[in-house]
C-alpha cells in the first residue's frame, strides 16, 4: 500500500506528490485589498470533478492586506471542503507568497499571517488528497472578480451581505426568494425578519421559533425611518 507523507518541510510540493485521484474538486481563490492595507475581500470559487460550479463565496474582512486576504480564500476553500465532505481537493491561487509558504520553500514572518497559515496547514492535513498550485492572475479573473464585487458591495459602514451561491441550477434566483416559516424549520435555511435596535439590543417583530441556547449569524441591513 502506497503511503504519502503530509510534511511541509523542505517539499517543492504540498504533501509530497502522491498520485492525483480522478475524483478532485478545484478551488480558484483569490484576495483583494484596496489600500493594501485597506478593505479588503476574498473570493473562493469551487467545482465539481466534471466542471461543473459547486460554491461561490465572496466575503469582505474589513481592514487588512492582500496577503491577509488570499490566506482568508484558502481557509474558507478548506473549511468548505470539510464541511460539505470534500476529500480530494487541488486549490488554485495567483498569490506566488501563499503558494510557496504553505509548501515550506518561504518562511512565515508576519504575524498577522501566522495562525492562518496554521489553519490552513491543519485543515490541509484533515484530507486525503490537497495540492496547492499557482497561477497566473488570467487564469484566476472569476476569482479576482468575485472578490472586487464583494468590495464593491460594502457600504460606508464597512458592511456587505456574503455573496454565497451554489451551483445548484437556478439556486441563484431562489437565493433572491423569501421563504416561508415552515420551509425555514425544515429546511434549516436562513429566513429573513424585522427587528429595532433599542437600547443596546435587537427586538425581533415576530417569534424566531428558536430553541433556546441557538446560536444564529446576522446580516443587517438598517432601514431609515420615515419622518411623519
């Protein structure tokens, strides 16, 4: 049985280079920083084995560099993998800095890049089959673009609702369409609700329906009141 070795150290490849399997889902990811530092945006595209879209993510992080930014797209890449059961995944970046220290030929000094390179290491070890390639910045526009339209979608407030789709046919219209309670509890899909912000707390207009002790994520989105 043929046993592949998972060190970083002194490799020209990420884990070596065992065989690669014929079912690989492809990451593109991507970083974006205006400023550099500045408001900054990463982007993770992922398909299937036949091609086919899987996930698209686009998220703004606030203030931080591009390199900050590109460790952002990988993390999100292999927490997403993990998550939706991945094991054989080959990720895509331009960033020549990301690829060649999380393949052990450039040292980590900064400190801001530091425990993402240790996560992104830990969650690489986690599957069975990870290579981490680059690319010139052409093969990688979907990516570039998805993570620039992330940054075009903040406000002054340095907040943006997640661009997330996936590739599911039509999943992109759906995502648009206001689902019902009922839907929301046996689906465990997201639903949208009116709250006010009054003193140092939001108040729901309606029941959530939520186990006491759940925890939930939040997107808000402040609505002007109107003047009398």
């Amino acid at each position: 049985m043929k046993r592949h070795s998972k060190s970083f150290a002194h490799r020209p490849r990420l884990f070596g280079e065992p065989e690669r399997p014929a079912a690989l889902h492809t990451a593109h990811i991507d970083g974006a920083a205006r400023g550099n530092p500045g408001p900054a945006s990463y982007a993770v595209i992922v398909r299937r084995p036949d091609g086919s879209l899987l996930k698209e993510i686009g998220k703004y992080i606030g203030r931080a560099t591009n390199n900050v930014a590109e460790y952002y797209g990988l993390v999100a890449a292999l927490d997403f993998a993990a998550t939706a059961g991945i094991a054989h995944l080959r990720v895509l970046s331009d960033s020549e800095l990301l690829v060649r220290q999380m393949q052990g030929l450039y040292k980590v000094k900064n400190v801001d890049l530091r425990p993402l390179f240790e996560r992104a290491k830990k969650l690489a070890a986690g599957l069975a089959y990870f290579s981490l390639e680059h690319v010139r910045r052409e093969l990688n526009r979907d990516a570039d673009r998805l993570a620039n339209l992330a940054l075009d979608r903040t406000d002054s407030h340095s907040r943006i609702q997640g661009i997330e789709r996936s590739g599911v046919p039509a999943a992109a219209d759906d995502a648009r369409k206001p689902i019902t309670k009922h839907q929301a509890k046996t689906r465990g899909d997201a639903r949208r609700i009116r709250a006010r912000y009054k003193n140092g707390a939001l108040h729901p207009a309606e029941p959530l329906d939520l186990p006491d002790g759940a925890d939930v994520d939040l997107t808000i989105h402040p609505r002007l009141r109107e003047k009398p």
